[in-house]
C-alpha cells in the first residue's frame, strides 16, 4: 500500500519522482519504482517539507522529502528506512535537517514503527552532522552501501580503457580474442540470470535474492528503462550475467553472477561483462559508473594502504582494476522512536554485525 503525505495531504507520487529525477543527489532508492519492486511486504510513505530552510533561508522556495520503506522485521516490530535521503533542493542547514526529520518521525510513528534508520544521500555529510545533533547514532551496519568505487565517464573508451590496470587490460582483450561476446538481454533471461547468480552465491557463502524479487525488480524498473541485463556468451553458452541499475547520470552494477567453470575463467568472462557495461554506460551519456559497493570498514583500509592492497583476497578484488575512484558517502543512523523499540530493537541492536543475526536481518531488507 502506497501513501504519500504533505502536511497531512495526499500528493501525487510522481511529483515527488520528479524532483528525486531533478536533484543531483537524487536516487532510483527514493523512488514509486524501487517501492513498487520491494513487493507487497513493503509499506511505503513519503513526506515532503516545503517549510523546510536551507542555506538560502526561510521563504527561497526550499524543498526536502524522504521516501519511508516500512517492514515488519519481527512479530513486536515494525522498522521504518530511509534509503539515500532525505533529499533537499538546497544545501540543507541544522533547522532544513529537523524540520523534515520531524516529519518523518511523526510518519514513521503514525505507521506504527518504533525505530527508524536513516542512510543519507551520498556524499551528504552535511545531513549527517545534523542528524547527530538530533539524537541519531550511527547504526552498526548500512541498510545500503555507503562506500565504493566510482568510474567517471564521459570519455573516449580508449581514455577510459587506458584508466584499467594492465591485467584489466590484458584481460579483456583476451577475452575479445577467445570470442567472449556481451549482448543486452530481457526478461526471458532472468532465469539464466538467477542460475547463475546464485551459482556464485553458493561458491561465495551468502545469501542469493530470490528470483521472484529478481522479477518484480525488472518490472518495475525496467519501464522507465532504469534496469538492463548484460550476458556474455562463450561457446553458445550464456556464462556470465550482470544486472545494471541507472538512474539520474549513473549506471550502478547491482547483481552479476557467472557459471565457475574452468572454461569460463580461462576466457575472462567476468572482465568482458563489466567492459561492456562500462562502454554501454559511457554511450548512453551517463557520467558514472558504480562498481557496486564494498564494505565499509575495507574502504577506510583502502584510504589508509590503498585500494589495490586493500581488497586483495575479499569479495570486492574484482571491483578494483577499472579505473575506478574511492567514494564514502555518510554511514546508516538509527533511532528509537517509540518506548516499545528501546526493549526490542534496542535489544537486537547490540548484536548487529554482518554474521550474527542482525546482519542477516539487514540482508534480508536488502534483498527481498
């Protein structure tokens, strides 16, 4: 069920898509689309604040609004998120950042929540100061990713190609020599895209989303063209797959997978895939490229000692290589706002962390 607020009216949503579309911090996260393919599960809410103040001042035409995704993540306790937002038209100040944040509680309690999380925009360090003043605390793990790896666009591909780590390099035309092709595909494909998705779940130990959310993602995104499918053939094979998301002027890598076969390795598959979704992304007059995320804690390490020592052996050593740039953007913040989740959330709380249960309720919200 969708319900979409201003000072207690009801708002078309798409005015509110509209202006995400329009800001540069702006996100497919905050849109109708991405509530749309969270499913049924999923309430989702937004507020807009016109009253809000930002660096202009009182009375220049300010906006900021937040898009709610609401869920039930136990059988005491319902958890509002905001995901890249709020969003604001001007440099948000400490009174712009209450204002909206005001109204996002008294939604999220209306809804019936006891705790709220916030991730800000990226690159919004600004709102993230101000919600620290306004009793938020930096929540144990991201409901998103708040750091990765940025390839800036709008270069020649020679120039682009020239930017990739000699291996990189040497890799992808190897793959061009050993007759890796990379064709767009469709919705017929998503079953080839969950075989292996998932085949690279299993070799890597997490958990793999549902194929069902891999078809509600595509139609609700792919309408408004914000989801293509790369797949790179070998042999009459299709051995890799890559799900892209774009919004705004950036291409996000956001599901790939590949079969693990010998072969498949040997041919660099993986290296095809990803230059052939960088060059689609640079055609199409896109500004960046987002390798996908990557743990916070490994970015910090990967400021001090630098990104290519840093990802050595992790899950994230393939994102390094293609000419991408280090990006941390404000971590998730968290805050009770109903007496009843100091008990059950705040209990849970304590025992967030990527393998312990609150992880895996995170990655749960993430994936389904």
């Amino acid at each position: 069920m969708m319900e979409v607020t201003e000072a207690g009216q009801h708002v078309e949503s798409l005015k509110w898509d509209d202006l995400v579309a329009a800001l540069r911090t702006g996100s497919i996260y905050q849109t109708a689309a991405w509530a749309e393919a969270k499913g049924r599960r999923t309430d989702t809410r937004v507020v807009i604040d016109r009253r809000a103040s930002g660096a202009g001042g009182p009375g220049r035409g300010e906006v900021a609004g937040a898009r709610l995704l609401i869920r039930r993540i136990g059988p005491m306790v319902r958890a509002a998120y905001v995901s890249y937002g709020p969003l604001f038209t001007h440099p948000p100040n400490r009174s712009a950042v209450a204002s909206i944040m005001t109204a996002v509680e008294t939604e999220a309690r209306a809804a019936g929540c006891a705790v709220l999380l916030v991730q800000p925009a990226r690159g919004d360090h600004e709102t993230a100061g101000h919600l620290s003043a306004l009793g938020y605390e930096p929540a144990p793990i991201d409901v998103a990713a708040s750091a990765t790896l940025v390839v800036d666009l709008g270069r020649a591909d020679d120039e682009l190609f020239r930017d990739l780590t000699k291996s990189r390099r040497r890799n992808v035309r190897r793959a061009q020599r050993f007759g890796v092709s990379v064709v767009l595909g469709g919705r017929a494909d998503l079953g080839v895209l969950d075989r292996l998705y998932s085949a690279s779940a299993r070799r890597h130990g997490f958990a793999a989303m549902s194929r069902s959310y891999l078809e509600r993602q595509w139609d609700a995104l792919r309408p408004g063209g914000n989801m293509q499918l790369f797949l790179a053939r070998l042999d009459g094979r299709t051995v890799a797959a890559a799900a892209m998301i774009s919004f705004g002027d950036t291409v996000e890598s956001k599901i790939t997978g590949w079969d693990g076969t010998a072969r498949a390795r040997t041919c660099y598959v993986n290296d095809a895939v990803n230059w052939a979704s960088i060059t689609w992304a640079n055609h199409h007059g896109y500004h960046r490229f987002d390798l996908g995320g990557m743990p916070r804690d490994l970015a910090h390490r990967a400021e001090e000692i630098g990104v290519a020592e840093a990802v050595k052996g992790t899950g994230s050593e393939f994102k390094h290589g293609w000419g991408g740039r280090l990006a941390i953007s404000p971590p998730t913040y968290h805050k009770v706002i109903r007496p009843s989740g100091h008990l059950t959330y705040g209990l849970g709380s304590r025992l967030l962390d990527d393998s312990g249960p609150g992880g895996r309720l995170v990655n749960w919200l993430r994936r389904t």
